[in-house]
C-alpha cells in the first residue's frame, strides 16, 4: 500500500533541503517627479538560488566564514551611468562619460551568527560599453514613459571586458536595544572596473528580523532557519543569544532556538537605515573605461582629475515582507578636495526594489 501522506511528506522533506529563490531587483530613480539621471543612472539584477551552486568550484572561488552557513546565489545585471547634462550630445570635459554594463555575478554570503559576522564574496564577469545594450535600456525605458530619448550615448564609454572581484565583512556590535543594529562593515574591489576599498558604518532603527536568520534565505520563515541550530558558544553569542542555543542536549537547543525566534522573527518590517562610510578610489571604469579594453573611448576622465576620496551618506525608510522589499533612499557624495572632477552632484533619491519568489 502507497501513503500518500509519507509520499507528500517525503516531498516536503526533500523539497526544505533543496531551497530555490528567485530575486528581481530594480533600483531606479527615474520614477521621481524631476528627473535625475546623472552619474549612477538605473540598475536591475535577476538573482537565482539553488543548493546545486554549493560546489567545490563556487568554494574555490568565494570566501567562507567560520561556523557558518551560506547562501549561493547567481544573477544577471545591468547598470547605467550618465552624465549631469543627458541632452548635451558633443563631448563636455566638465561632465563625466555615458557608461553601460551588462554583467554575470557569482555570490556567496556566508553568515556567522556564532560570532556575528558575513563575509560576502561577488565575481562580476561581463561586458562594458555599447554592447552592453544600455542606450537600447535607457531608451526603451523613456519612452514607455514618454520621456524625451537620451541622445548623448555615442560618447559613451569603449567596449571592454567587465571583470570585478569583491569582498565585504560586516561585523554587528550588540546592543542594548532590540530595536536597533549596527554593523561596522569593510569592502574592497579589484578588477578591471573598479580598484577601491570602502569602510562605513550602517545602523537599522525599527522593527526588523535579526540579520543572520534573514540570511537564511531572503524570505526566511523561522523555522528554516537550520543555522541557528549549529550557534557554537562565543563571547557574542554569549550577549545576543539564549545559552541553550548552544547546549549539548538537543532537545534543550531546539526548544532554545525555537523560543528565541517565536519572540523575535517578523514576518513585516519597517525600519530606518543610515549608513555613512568614506571610500578610497583607486580606478573608476565608469569615468576612465575598462582596464581591458576592446577599443579606444571617445571620451574618458584622466585620472587625476578623478577623485580619490568620496564621503557616501544614505539615509532610508525600508518596507519588507517574505515577499520582497522596498526601499527609498535618500544619498549624498561628497568629493575630496571639492574642486576635483566631476562637478558637484546634488542629494537626489532613489527607489529600491526586491521581489522574492
């Protein structure tokens, strides 16, 4: 005789330990009353998951942190940059170039809760330029919502290879409040677009999941959350977790884990974020091209009119549920020394959008 029961329940089972998602993110600030294209334009990203991406290959190449677990994921994306003035079509030295970038990532975020860090690794692999396809987007885009279309985009950046390697560390410091969390997170690139390293720290006022149960899986149901089964005993986990957590008895850390989450797992979330960093820039493609290029720019930035330290602010209001999540951002860069290329560039906002499926 066949249980259909055990049949279903065996699919459940198997189905919980090879978890697929699927992620649409469109970050646009087209969608304001005034337009402000200028400098970084639009971006999107189609980002899937599945356990098949834990491999010896993806192990190879992205970093792990200890006692953790980790989240695989590969995604298409796009990106555009333009200049200040979008209907100036000759060459403007005062403006910096148009750039489009159309590019693979691999990603591996590997969460600790034991010990409270994420060390996040991305391989961009792709192509910069007019092959990126961004005139066609940008156009495409304005006049669906009759815009006038972008003329300037055969001053665009050279066609050339898009090959970045990014590593972040984030490190959360406990607090005293259980509605706020702070991180104190570091990042460095290499590669032939970008050669730059980042430090910031990045604050969360509201009501909010903790950080490492969401990095289970970006709509997390508590009790997927498998990690926090495995919290081994340290100075942090000792400040943010019950002790149980990381007994012996299983029994005693189940009920531990499960008591833990029931009081601090939201299914809705609304909060601030406030993140406020400096960044040293040592090679932007997007003002001087692809380090590997396959042909000669009609118009890049020289280098030392590039500037080297860049003062970044982002102050948002964030909406989340299992389903996806909204953002809107309010950012601010300031230049060192103020009078280095490219002209001052004003606060202007911009929506972020995650659809999880």
């Amino acid at each position: 005789m066949i249980s259909f029961e055990s049949e279903g329940q065996e699919k459940k089972e198997k189905k919980d330990k090879t978890p697929f998602f699927f992620k649409l993110t469109i970050d646009e600030d087209l969608f304001l009353l005034k337009s402000t294209d200028q400098f970084y334009s639009f971006g999107t990203a189609i980002t899937a998951g599945w356990k098949g991406l834990d491999n010896k290959l993806t192990k190879a190449l992205t970093i792990g942190a200890k006692d953790s677990h980790d989240l695989y994921t590969l995604g298409f994306g796009h990106r555009m940059y333009t200049p200040k003035n979008v209907n100036q079509t000759q060459v403007d030295s005062t403006d910096i170039p148009f750039c489009g970038q159309t590019y693979f990532r691999l990603s591996r975020e590997s969460y600790s809760p034991s010990h409270g860090y994420v060390i996040e690794t991305h391989l961009d692999v792709g192509v910069v330029g007019e092959i990126a396809g961004a005139e066609f987007f940008q156009n495409q885009f304005h006049s669906a919502i009759g815009n006038n279309e972008i003329q300037g985009w055969e001053n665009q950046i050279g066609n050339g290879l898009l090959l970045n390697y990014t590593v972040i560390y984030k490190q959360d410091f406990v607090s005293v409040l259980p509605f706020v969390e702070n991180f104190l997170v570091l990042r460095g690139t290499v590669g032939t677009m970008d050669i730059s390293a980042e430090g910031s720290i990045q604050l969360r006022i509201g009501l909010f999941n903790n950080y490492f149960v969401n990095g289970e899986r970006p709509w997390s149901k508590k009790e997927k959350a498998k990690g926090f089964h495995n919290i081994k005993e340290s100075k942090y986990s000792k400040l943010k977790y019950n002790s149980g957590m990381w007994s012996e008895d299983e029994t005693v850390r189940d009920q531990a884990v499960e008591s833990w989450l029931a009081r601090n797992f939201k299914i809705n979330q609304i909060y601030i974020k406030f993140v406020s960093g400096g960044m040293l820039n040592m090679y932007s493609g997007e003002m001087q091209g692809s380090l590997i290029s396959f042909e000669k720019s009609p118009y890049v930035i020289e280098y030392h009119q590039i500037p080297k330290l860049i003062h970044t602010l982002s102050i948002g209001v964030v909406l989340s549920h299992k389903s996806g999540s909204f953002e809107y951002l309010w950012d601010r860069h300031n230049y060192q020394p103020e009078n280095t290329f490219p002209p001052y560039y004003p606060k202007w906002g911009r929506f972020n959008m995650k659809f999880n499926f």
